[in-house]
C-alpha cells in the first residue's frame, strides 16, 4: 500500500501510526512485520513519545546536531535543504515493526511518526509492505 501525505517542511511531524494500523486491519495479516518506508532523502522516520514536549526537544535536538543555517556544501539545486539531507542521513527512511494479532506489536507510548527536515511544504510518498510470517 501507497499513499501521499503533504507535509509543512521545517520540522512537520506526522503521526503515521493509525494509517499503518488501518492497513494492518485491511491485509487480514495476522502475525508478520510491516515494513515502513519514505521515498525522499530529507525526511526520516522514528519511533517516539508523541507528546508536546518530547517533539520540541527533538526539533530543539536537530538545530544543536544540524543547524538549518549552518554552513552546508549541499547547494547544488540552490535550494537550502543542505541541514536536511544530514538530518535525514541520520534518521533513516524505514522502520520494520513486528505484526501481533493483526495489530503493531509496538510499546505502550511508541508512535510512528515521519519528520520532514526540508525547508519548505512537499508531497511526501511512503511505502507499506505487510509480510506474513509464521
């Protein structure tokens, strides 16, 4: 399953966690592992708390390891992403989650959530792949 989700650029976080589970439900799979994966090289996708203050330390985080106006030599397209494609090395495009009777076997406050590091609003796609398993 494909789909397209716009985002905001500068740190938009989206929680992808209950559009993965609907797919879950929809594959009638139920044990096995969904695998997760953004088509982009400056956005990531993690596994975190989705809470208020939990998303401003990240972002806070991300301006101390990758300051958007630092001095990138990514400037090929001229288009300022250069602290996003490291933010992006960093926090990979995919995430393999286990399937557990037919739901995400994630912990108690796990989200998935795509963060999107590039600097202005895009079309983002992202990939999901149920795989069975015995």
């Amino acid at each position: 399953m494909d789909f397209t989700i716009q985002t905001e650029g500068n740190y938009d976080l989206v929680n992808l966690t209950s559009k993965i589970e609907e797919e879950i439900v929809k594959s009638k799979i139920e044990k096995g592992v969904a695998i997760i994966f953004a088509k982009h090289t400056t956005i990531g996708l993690t596994l975190m708390e989705w809470e208020d203050g939990t998303k401003q330390d990240l972002v806070e985080t991300f301006e101390k390891i990758a300051p958007q106006k630092g001095n990138w030599h990514h400037e090929k397209w001229n288009d300022g992403n250069g602290a996003a494609h490291v933010k992006s090395a960093l926090f990979p495009p995919s995430l393999s989650i286990p399937v557990k009777n037919g739901k995400l076997d994630l912990g108690v406050w796990q989200n998935i959530v795509l963060i999107d590091f590039d600097v202005k609003p895009r079309k983002r796609e992202v990939v999901i792949r149920i795989i069975p398993t015995k």
